[in-house]
C-alpha cells in the first residue's frame, strides 16, 4: 500500500499540502457517497486531489458531510476527457474546460446552467436526507421529491403548475431522476436566484451560486474555495453546464493560465467576478439554506 500516496489524499481532503500547518482540528467524516455511481470513485480521480490549491494557500475549512465537503470528492473523468453535449457532440469551447464531472448530461436538452446546480444540489441530499430534497419552479411552486415519491406532483397548463396525482413509489435514486425533469423544464435561473439567500463574495465558500436570474441567464458553482492565509486572497474552483445541455464541467482560467483552473476573487473595488463564459456582478452571489 502507498501509504504517502493516502497521506497525500487525506491532507488534499482537509485542504493542506504535506508541508503545511493545520489550518484547524476536524475529525475525518466517512467517504462522501456519490448515489448515481455503482462503485466509489477511485481516490486519484477525486477534485480536491486533482486540483491542489495554488502554491501557499489552503482550502478553506468546511465540515464533514457538508455540501462542501462533497463537493471536493467530486468524481472526475480521466484527465483529457472532453466535455460532451447531451447529444454526444463535443462542446464547441473545449478551452474552457478543466476537467470534466463524471455524471450523466442527461439525454434531452434539459440539465443546463442552474439545472447542473440544481442536480448537484439534489444528489448530495439525496445522499443525506431525502426528505430535505426540494426546488422551487419560476413560477413560484414548491416541488418535492418527498411529495413526488407519495404520488403527489404538478402539471402545467398554459401559465399555472397545477397539482395532479401519480402511482406512489419507493424513494430510489431512479424515482429522483424522473422527479428532476420537470424540475429542471420548469424552473430556471430566476426561480434558483430567488431560492439562494445573497452573501457577500468576500466571504463566498464551497457551494456557493455566482448566478444571474433571468432569460439569458447564467448560473457557476463554487465547488471549493482556497485561501492564502497571510494576503487573505481567496481562490475560487467554478463548474458549470451550459446551452446546449452539456456535461458538468470544472471551468479553466484561460485570462490567467498561471492559476489553472482557479479563480482569484476580485477586489472589493472591482464591480464584476469574470468568468470564460460569462460574467458577473460581484454582488450575484447566493447560498442555499
């Protein structure tokens, strides 16, 4: 066994590099699961051990079990793969893709910007608490899966969601996959704005929402955050899907290719938070509750 190789990803996990001071004391959680794959996902391929934070910084502290700590223990594709629309075309811009996320696209042209946000989003407490799975559509409709699941759900004619009934059925990984697709017809930018409470970007951590509501629009994850811990500049790693429906892929800092796939966040003086496909105002971001 390669005992420094684990070493090396246990440090990777807590945000540290092996020559460096801990940040802070936290027992290790167990492995995160990741509920669409058979069989766990090999360590190497894991995002915190793909990307390390830039030379003399850390990750920022989360909890174990977090939505943050999940999202470090992404599973990723094979270094090199691209990034696939959903109907199996490659994207056209391949140079803004670091890495891709080893999850499905989906086969219609539905799991877009927030609905990448939203999958994630419903895969980590599908993992937790099912219970706790629910999005709101732009029309204002509170859809959830633990309603879906007992055969309660919506229908929509011309402008209203209207409730309508469905055969009940256990509460498995399949049943939240037919439960998102509507969801994601239905909802949007707009309506995952309105779910997210605004936070301030200097104090933006793993799963945060940089996200635009409206038509267009545009919505980027926070997957993981790192910090130098004497300038106090943060680093943010960003993912995103995009139109058409297209994999979930880690975003490539090509205005600084020194930083890889990390982004500096902006001075307090600087308006927007830029990213390859889009850019921000410094005050469009969001946290679920």
């Amino acid at each position: 066994m390669n005992y420094l190789y684990l070493l090396g990803l246990v440090l990777a996990t807590l945000g540290l590099r092996p020559d460096a001071s801990p940040a802070w004391q936290t027992p290790l959680a167990a492995a995160p699961s990741y509920p669409w794959l058979s069989t766990p996902p090999a360590a190497q391929q894991q995002l915190a051990l793909r990307f390390l934070p830039p030379p003399g910084c850390r990750r920022v502290m989360v909890a174990g079990g977090s939505w943050g700590a999940w999202l470090r223990g992404l599973p990723l594709r094979p270094a090199g793969t691209p990034a696939h629309l959903y109907t199996g075309r490659l994207k056209d811009n391949q140079a803004v893709v670091a890495a891709v996320i080893a999850i499905d696209a989906g086969t219609k042209d539905l799991q877009q910007c927030a609905d990448a946000v939203i999958r994630l989003r419903a895969e980590y407490l599908f993992s937790q608490n099912f219970n706790k799975i629910h999005f709101h559509l732009t029309t204002g409709y509170d859809a959830w899966f633990s309603d879906y699941v007992v055969g309660r759900t919506f229908r929509v004619q011309g402008e209203q969601v209207l409730p309508a009934s469905k055969p009940a059925e256990a509460p498995t990984h399949a049943a939240l996959g037919q439960y998102l697709l509507p969801v994601f017809g239905y909802a949007g930018t707009l309506s995952l704005s309105r779910e997210l409470r605004p936070v301030p970007l200097e104090e933006v951590r793993p799963g945060d929402v940089l996200i635009h509501g409206g038509r267009p629009g545009h919505a980027v994850l926070v997957a993981d955050v790192a910090e130098h811990p004497q300038s106090g500049q943060r680093y943010l790693l960003l993912a995103q899907s995009y139109m058409p429906a297209q994999d979930i892929h880690i975003l490539r800092n090509i205005a600084q290719p020194a930083l890889g796939a990390w982004f500096a966040v902006p001075a307090p003086t600087e308006p927007l938070v830029e990213t390859p496909e889009w850019t921000f105002a410094r005050t469009e971001l969001g946290r679920f509750e």
